[in-house]
C-alpha cells in the first residue's frame, strides 16, 4: 500500500541517509546525514539534516522533524516546507549537542521553531 | 536524562546499524543491518538483523520490533530476549521481501511471532 500521494511508507534509515534535501524553493539545502532514534518510545525523534558538509568540522546539522519530510520521487531527494530564511535561522547543533539531554534540546527546539505538533506527550 | 538501566534513550541510526546482536545465553546471533522507519507514523517499524552474513546473496534478514532490543554496554551490543532456537524458527526474509506491503508483512510478522505488542492500532 501507498500513500495517497504514491509514497511508500516503510524506509530503510541507510537509504534515508545521503539523500539531498531541498527547500520550497527547489534549492538544494543540504543532505540527511543521519536520523535520531528513540530507544524508549519507539518514535523517529528527527532528521539530522547536514548543510553542503563544506564546513568539515565544526559542522552545524538541523534537526527536522521526520514528518516535514516529504520525498519527491521527480528530484530523488526530500522537499521541507520551510524557506532558505526559515532554515538559515533555524537552531542548528554540532554532532554533540544533537544528543545533549537525550537529543531531547535539539529535538524539541525544532519541532517548536517549525511548529510542528510533537509525537511525545 | 537515562533510562532505569543508564540506557540513553537518544540512538543516530548509524550507529545503530553495524551492532552486534546476542541471544539470552550470550551468543551472537548477528548484527543490525538496517533499520526500517516508517514515513507515515512517525514510528520505527523493526530492526532488520542479519544473521552473520556469511551467506551472502540470499541471506535472509529477520525483523526484530525495535523494542525488544536492549543495548549492553559491557557487550558492544544488543540483547534480544530470545533463545537460538526462537530466532532459528522467526520469521525470515530477502531484503525485497521485507519491504513487501510497506514493510506490513513482515513486521506483522514479526510482532506477533515474538509477541510484542503492536504500536499501530
């Protein structure tokens, strides 16, 4: 079964991994480098969203909540509905402070920033 | 914050992915291959676990719920609270065949075989 949209629901976290992102724009903003597990409540807590990997170290990755991810089949890459100005302010973490307090600081300052309803109570 | 067991609750998938995974007598069973996410839920569907990898193509995956795995820090690893024989008799598939239905097959399989109760509805 598809989404109505002809999505497949089911995704395997390597092939997630790699793929670009791009804005409502259609620029290319980055690239999933990696997706924060939660061990306790069986939850995809957020995309860990890289920007061009340029930086090397030092490197500052987004947290986008899973569900703003909406992949496009026509680009082979995922679209968020935010703007290039939207992203440039969002909150933005080295590797560490991704899994500071749990991943919990980064999660929740970006599911309030792209006001996006939370999976946890 | 951790969980009761000094667990941290935040995991990236790709340090999940690579694991070793040990039955209830301390044997290693295998090791994380993937871990499949769903789109649509928000939820993580199961681990995929393979087993050893030393049949090559056609190996077969097994899909653990995400749950029933336990990090062992003093092992490096995962348990999962299943005897050899359990996991000889689980339900086993090609990596096609786990994404079969959206992944619905064999996680339904799986949930019930190890009789881990559902997080659909």
């Amino acid at each position: 079964m598809s989404t109505p949209a002809g999505h497949t629901s089911a995704i395997a976290a390597s092939r997630v991994i790699g793929t670009a992102v791009y804005n409502t724009a259609g620029d290319n903003v980055g690239t999933i480098h990696d997706v924060m597990l939660d061990k306790l409540s069986n939850n995809i807590m957020f995309a860990v969203v890289s920007f061009g990997g340029f930086l090397g170290i030092g490197e500052k990755y987004h947290a986008i909540p899973w569900g703003s991810l909406d992949y496009e089949k026509s680009r082979g890459g995922y679209i968020v509905p935010y703007s290039k100005d939207q992203l440039e302010a969002a909150p933005a973490y080295s590797v560490e402070e991704l899994t500071r307090e749990d991943g919990r600081t980064a999660r929740d300052a970006s599911y309030d920033y792209y006001k996006v309803d939370p999976y946890w109570s």
